[in-house]
C-alpha cells in the first residue's frame, strides 16, 4: 500500500496526462492502473481537474484574430516549404515543471488554526480583565459617590448648625403610625426655610403609589411643604418648599398619593410636632 501511495506522490501521473513522459514509462503508468484501482482512481481525477481547469481559464479569441490565423494557416498550406518537420516542432517544445505533491498547505492550515486558537483565548483572557476592571471600575464610583453623599451631607447639616436662625424640632409618632417613628426637622423663620434630616427619618418606606408629605400649620391651616419619600439610604438634608409665615402653631406629616395632595389627609397623619 505504501508503494502504491508513493507512486502516486511520484508525480509521473500528472506527467502522465500532460504527456510528458517516455513511451516505456507510459506502458508502466498503463499497466500499474491496469493493476490497482487506486491509482486508475487518482489517474481519471487529474484528467478530470486538468479538464477544468483549461475550460475555466479558456480565452476566446476575438474574430479579426481568428480570421488572421485562418488565412495564416491557409497561406502557409499552399507552401510546403514553411513548414518545419515534426522533430523541429519538437525541439522547441517547453516542458512546464510539475509541481510536486507537498505538504506545505496542511502546515500552513494548521499552524493558522493553532493561531486563531491562541487569539481567541487572549481576546477571552483580555475580556475577563476587562470585566473586572469595569466592576472594580464601578465600585470605585459607588464608593465615591457614597462618600461625595456623606461630605455633601455633613457640610449641609454644618451649615445649618453654624446658622443660629434654624430651630430644631423632632416629629413624633401619630397613633397611625408605628412606635418610635419620627422625623427632625430645622426651620429658620428669618430665612423661610425648612429643612428635612433624612438620615435620621425613622419611618416606613412607604410605596410607589405614595409619598410623605410635610405640613405647617399656620393660622389653624395646612400650609404644603413639599413630598419626600422614606428612603433608608438618605444622609443629607433635604430642603423643603419655602415658608413665609414668620410663626407657625405645628408641623406635620401625612401619608398621601406620589406627588402630592391640595389639602392633608388627616386620618393618615404620621408624626406631629410644636415648637
């Protein structure tokens, strides 16, 4: 088997069909395909691919090169002296070198598949960092940003300490609402502002169909503050709608639909303080 495999590998089949070879070589290749099926197998695909090959790469010749030739031809016909014998059509014959059977492709596709390989695991090694370092990336940035909150808190919650205009006043729990809820708050009367601690706002987180809403009683009527939502993450100080009433009788809290209502719900009053 091995010897009909290198016969093949030879290369004397494609000089076969080119006819390029001795007549005692042509009866051997006649003969061995005679013999083994295997290379009478590979001696009809070379004759078939060669076949395709002129038939793809044929070029017409464009009709005033035709004629040209046809007269050419039929000139020389009437005189046999142009003619040269058959030996001498031979001498100037060019034998084209046969590329011989070679395993260079079979290298070269595996050395480009064993590179893609070796690409496609560094792009997945380099993904995974990537991924990394864009969760680092982003707790980094949470991290900032909790602390930007906290400083952005405590220079608020300074300046409201340092302004000796703002009062302090605790909100205590309503019968409607839980024990030991309640909410501080700091009102500057020369200022007319009111300010919310959300750090230290101890009630329910309410939903999202519904807000708390901060109350001042003026006169005996309700006066809008503004809505805010109980959220367990607020540090800072979160400023409330202005107030131009220079004296208030109390401040309270409701719970009322998102965004807000025109007068307060008093069956849902929170928390309630005086001064």
């Amino acid at each position: 088997m091995e010897d009909i495999k290198a016969y093949i590998e030879s290369g004397i089949l494609e000089l076969y069909v080119l006819g390029d070879i001795t007549h005692d070589e042509k009866l051997q290749v006649e003969a061995m395909a005679a013999k083994h099926p295997a290379i009478k197998s590979e001696l009809d695909e070379i004759e078939r691919s060669m076949e395709q090959y002129a038939e793809h790469n044929a070029v017409e010749p464009n009709e005033q090169l035709r004629g040209r030739i046809l007269n050419s031809l039929l000139t020389n016909l009437g005189d046999d002296s142009t003619f040269n014998k058959a030996e001498d059509f031979r001498d100037n014959v060019v034998t084209l070198p046969v590329a011989q059977p070679t395993n260079f492709y079979k290298y070269a596709f595996a050395a480009c598949l064993a590179l893609l390989i070796a690409s496609g695991v560094a792009l997945m090694n380099l993904y995974n960092k990537l991924q990394q370092s864009n969760t680092q990336l982003a707790v980094l940035q949470a991290d900032k940003q909790h602390f930007a909150n906290r400083v952005n808190f405590v220079e608020n919650e300074l300046g409201v300490l340092r302004d000796t205009t703002f009062r302090f006043l605790k909100l205590k729990a309503t019968p409607k609402a839980p024990a030991g809820a309640s909410i501080t708050i700091a009102w500057s009367k020369e200022r007319h502002k009111v300010m919310v601690d959300m750090a230290n706002v101890k009630m329910p987180v309410n939903d999202k169909e519904h807000q708390y809403q901060l109350w001042a009683l003026v006169g005996g009527k309700p006066v809008d503050l503004g809505v805010f939502d109980a959220n367990p993450d607020s540090t800072d100080m979160k400023e409330m709608k202005t107030i131009a009433a220079v004296k208030t009788d109390a401040f309270a809290v409701t719970l009322e639909p998102r965004g807000g209502s025109i007068n307060p719900t008093m069956d849902q009053m929170m928390v309630l303080g005086k001064f």
